[in-house]
C-alpha cells in the first residue's frame, strides 16, 4: 500500500513533466494504432475473402479481359456451384477525389457468388428488373448521402461518357471486414452501350474482366484453379486462376513498398516515444539520488527502489497508453471519414490494441532498466552527497 | 547488542580510503577505540579528517578496506548487501544534515518508513508514529509535508524516523549543521533525552563545538588519524 503511494506521489511530483511524458505516449500510441489500421486496411480484401472463391483472370494481366463464353464452360467442371463475372469500369463520380470502385456485374449470379453482400430481396428484384439500376454499398451510401431512387452519373474514364444509374438496392456486409464501398451495376448495359458505340469490334466487346468462381471444397482450390486454366490453354485468352485470397493479396503485393514504410515508421514512433519515456524516467532517478540512498540506508532493499522506479514507468506509460487506445477509435474514424472510400474497410482491430498494449507495456518495462539499475547500484554514501 | 559494561563498537586497525581516477586516497588510517554502549559520543575535526567516514563505517553505509569494525558483536564488515540492509534496519537509526525527508510523505509517514520493514500491524504502526511524534514535539504536524515544516521541524521529524524501530545506536551526521541556535538546542536535547533517558548510544559528526558539549566523550579526528579529547 505504502509502495504504491510513494509510486503514485512520486508520479504526480513534477506534474508539467509527467504529463508532457503521458502526452508523448498518448500520441505515439494513437500513431502507432492509426497507422496499425492503415496496414489492416491495406489487406482488408484479402482477409475478407472467402475460401471458396477462385478468381480467373487473363494469363498476361488484368488489363487484359476475357471472353464472355468461358462463363459456361467453368461452371460445368466438377467442383464449381457457381461463376460470375465482374468488369472494372473506373469511373469518376463528380470529382477524382471521389475514389471508389464500380463494378459491371452479371446481375443474375453476382449476388449468389458473393453472398456476403446483403441485400433485402426486393431491393434485388428492383435492381434485376432496372437495366440502368446499381447496387450501392452501406458505406458509398453513408458517405456520399445516395439512397434508393437516387441517379448517380458516373463519368467513364475507360468507356467514354456519362453514364446515369439508378440506385436501386443498397447492400451491408455480412460481417465487419465485408466491403460496403463498392458500385455494381449490369455488365449488359455497359456490353450493350459498347455494341452500339463501337460496332462489330469484337475485340471490346462481349468480354469481361474476371470470373469469380465458388467451388464447393476449398481444399480441392489448387485442382479446380489447374482445371480451369487448362480448359483455355493455348486459346487467344488464357487464364490464371488463384484462390480469391491470392488474387487480393497480389495487388497488395504491387503497393508493398509502402506497406513497409508504414510499417517502419509506426516502430519508429515507438522507438522515439520509448527514447523520450527513458529520458524522463532518467532524470526523474537523477534527481531522487539522494532519496534513494536514503531509503537503502533505512534498510530498504535495491529490489524496493528498482520497484519504485519501474512503478512509476509503467504508471505513465499505463495512463498514456489507456487514453491513447481510447484515442485511437475516435481519430480513426476521423481519418476513415476523410480518407472517404479510399479504405473499404477501416476499423481499429482487437490485435491492434492488444499491440498497443503490449507496445506500452515494452515501453515502461525498458525506459525503467537502465535508470533502475543505476540507481540500485549507486553506493549509498555517494548518493547521499548527491544533490536532488 | 552489549549491555552498557561493553563496547557497542569495537574498531580496530581500522583503514579506508577511496580512489579517484588513478590515486588512491586514504582517508582513515589505523583507527583502533571501542564506544561503550549508551555513550554518547562527538566526533569532531576538520573538513576531509575522515570523521563522517567514519561515522558511514558504523552505520554500515560504507565497507573498511582492512580492519576490524564490529558493533554489536557483529562484523558488518563481512555481511552481505542485503544482510547489511537488514542489520541496518534493526541497529542503526540515522539523522543527516538535511533531514533526507521523503518529500512526498507526510511526517507521519516519514517517520513510519523504517516501520515497514517491520512486521508490526498499521495499528501498532500508528501508535508507535504518534508517540514517537509526540516526543519530538510535532504532535500537531504529523499530517504535514516536509515542505510545510521548519528546518527544526523537519530535522525533529529525522530524529523520530531515526529512533522509531528502537535501534541500539543512533549516527547523527552535522544534525544542527543548517539549523539556527534555537533549533540547533531543541534538537541537542532531544538527542541528549534520547541518550539519557532512551539509553541510546549517539554517534554525533559536527563542526559545532557548541553542539559537541552535549556529547559525554568528544574525539578528534585529524588527517584520518584518531587523537583522544573529553
């Protein structure tokens, strides 16, 4: 009980200091959490993706499209329930900062194949029925205020024009990590629109970006994948087909270098943040000296004053480590709502603040060693000559 | 420790010295006397004599290079660290110049730190403090912080804390060095009462001539070396 007072005295003793050291932290830590989330964030497609999903998409690159007629002959191999396919349209709604993806759609499979996306049944059958109809996520919903009725013009940066559509369903995540920034629409409007523009060219038309494949045993993902791809081998297009997770996790790999970046310097906010709590935590022993010679004199062990000095690092490092995760949920959804739809899926994980904690706890642990074991070695009577 | 017939400290050949950077300094050199038990004794010299090493040697803050130092039977000089603390603990009660109060604990809990060690109840702990506060005359203060006290107050609150687990002996370094005469007297005699009445034995280092009267036996040190004065 005693022990813990003289701690907590001691920590309130210079209060300027002590709470310029928790606010340090409380940032470092908020740093550290935010750019944590951005990581998460950065492989939030690959960890929603789903087991049973395979992707198929031109063996050279996605640039590349394939043809509309690989459809039937995927689903008829042994293993696949389903396939759809989905076109990357890259418009641009109002201005360029207005970043989120938009997808033409096999509307009759696309929702059987991605089931994760919710969407009330009648809102379904509007948006089937509605050539010119879209399904908007919950996220695109909130952030650009779209509901249901809504004509959202969609300038094409591939496909030349303004394409108007009707927001037809809005559709929410079966799960947190589920994408709710993105913008369907019929892949037979867009085929059809290209039909009339460019006439008889049969190379951009009736061809699509990738087939999304559900299989029914994920543990047969790599035979199926081989399948498929050696059903259109030696073909115009061929295939490369990977489970969904890969295929997120390859356009991760293209931005990796700044993955690391962020990364590293999340370590780096740690290790200055730990180089300042030290500093504090060394010239708060400096100036206790004396004090502490007093207590060994008193009889008090070199364990006591360690444990007072280690006490009142972890105090800190504690106080500013609670307020920064605290911290952490509201700046993150401050830096979610300014990003916009740039991160589909933005949220502070549970294994984030378990790293924020685990940070903090490394943080009062090691900024105490060095001004611990001086002052636990320092001779008694040479502290006492010490001035505070 | 010793009834009041022995030497509570028996020092013999005593030698100490420090270094600094490569030289060695001596500091005490061949220091052989006793102090009987329940004396109370002045040691007085210049700056550099070596006396409050001395003192830190019989207190067992600090380790002899050679010789014998036991006080109260006991050879400090070949305890352990920890056993040194622990001996520390239950014999020697100390009075430093500048009070060495925790600043953030008030009197009373000041003078309830060496009771910590003990393994008496808060209850026992309470009653000792406020006897202990009451016979220094700071009854009425004991929920002030050091910094609320005069320097007599505060070195009164020292002494408290130094006889409060009942050590046989207590060191007293320069205990009236940054007092005004009035206080340099209030806390003479208590440390005269404490020896009289208490039958502590008293280890006083001060410059103060005035200060040194109050002690029974007055020793010289000069140059390290221990000359004999009453």
């Amino acid at each position: 009980m005693h022990f813990l007072k003289l701690i907590l005295r001691n920590t309130l003793r210079h209060k300027l200091r002590t709470g310029l050291t928790i606010l340090g932290i409380i940032v470092a830590i908020v740093a550290f959490g935010l750019l944590r989330t951005v990581v998460d964030a950065w492989y939030s497609g690959a960890e929603g993706s789903s087991e049973t999903r395979l992707v198929t998409r031109n063996a050279i690159s996605l640039v590349f499209h394939l043809p509309i007629k690989y459809q039937d002959r995927i689903k008829k191999l042994r293993g696949v329930t389903e396939v759809t396919h989905a076109s990357w349209f890259g418009g641009v709604y109002i201005t360029e900062k207005n970043f989120f993806p938009q997808f033409a759609i096999d509307a009759k499979t696309y929702f059987d194949v991605y089931s994760e996306y919710i969407i009330p049944p009648k809102e379904l059958t509007a948006f089937t029925t509605d050539r010119k109809g879209c399904v908007i996520g919950r996220k695109l919903a909130d952030v650009y205020g779209l509901k249901i009725g809504d004509t959202v013009p969609i300038r094409g940066t591939i496909y030349p024009g303004t394409w108007k559509f009707n927001v037809r369903a809005i559709y929410d995540g079966a799960e947190a990590k589920t994408d709710t920034s993105q913008f369907f629409f019929h892949w037979d409007y867009l085929n059809e629109s290209r039909k009339r523009v460019i006439a008889r060219s049969a190379r951009t038309t009736d061809w699509v970006g990738v087939y999304a494949i559900n299989i029914s045993e994920p543990s047969r993902a790599s035979e199926i994948s081989g399948e498929v791809d050696k059903l259109f081998k030696n073909s115009l297009a061929e295939t490369r087909t990977e489970t969904e997770k890969a295929f997120q996790l390859g356009f991760v790999s293209m931005t990796e270098a700044i993955v690391v970046a962020i990364r590293i310097v999340s370590y780096v906010v740690i290790l200055i943040i730990l180089a300042v709590m030290a500093n504090t935590m060394a010239m708060t022993a400096r100036e206790r000296t004396s004090e502490y010679a007093t207590l060994k004199a008193l009889g008090f062990s070199h364990l006591f004053i360690s444990g007072l000095i280690y006490g009142e690092s972890m105090i800190i490092a504690f106080l500013g480590t609670l307020i920064g995760i605290l911290l952490t949920f509201p700046v993150a959804a401050m830096f979610s709502a300014k990003v916009g739809t740039l991160f589909p899926v933005f949220g502070v994980s549970l294994e984030t603040i378990y790293m924020q904690a685990i940070v903090a706890l490394l943080i009062g642990i090691t900024a105490a060693v060095i001004p611990a074991f001086r002052s636990a070695q320092v001779p008694i009577v040479e502290g006492l000559r010490s001035i505070g | 420790m010793g009834n009041s017939s022995e030497a509570i400290v028996h020092i013999k050949h005593l030698t100490k010295s420090y270094r600094r950077g490569e030289q060695t300094v001596p500091v005490l050199t061949d220091i052989t006397f006793d102090i009987p038990t329940g004396e109370f004794i002045a040691l007085m010299g210049p700056s550099g004599s070596g006396k409050s090493t001395l003192l830190n040697l019989i207190a067992g803050i600090d380790k002899p290079d050679s010789g014998i130092l036991k006080v109260g039977g006991t050879d400090i000089a070949l305890l352990s660290e920890g056993e040194l603390a622990d001996w520390r603990a239950a014999n020697i009660g100390f009075i430093f110049q500048f009070y060495n109060l925790m600043p953030v604990l008030t009197a009373f809990e000041n003078v309830e730190l060496p009771l910590l060690l003990t393994p008496l109840s808060f209850k026992e702990r309470q009653e000792r403090v406020e006897l202990a506060l009451v016979m220094v005359g700071l009854s009425d203060r004991m929920e002030h912080y050091p910094s609320e006290l005069s320097g007599g107050q505060q070195q009164r609150v020292a002494i408290a804390r130094a006889f409060i687990s009942d050590p046989v002996i207590l060191v007293a370094d320069e205990p009236t060095g940054d007092l005004d005469r009035t206080s340099a007297e209030e806390i003479l005699a208590i440390l005269d009462r404490l020896n009289k009445e208490m039958e502590k034995t008293i280890i006083m280092v001060t410059h103060d001539p005035h200060a040194a009267k109050t002690a029974h036996l007055i020793r010289h040190l000069e140059k390290g070396e221990l000359d004999v004065e009453n």
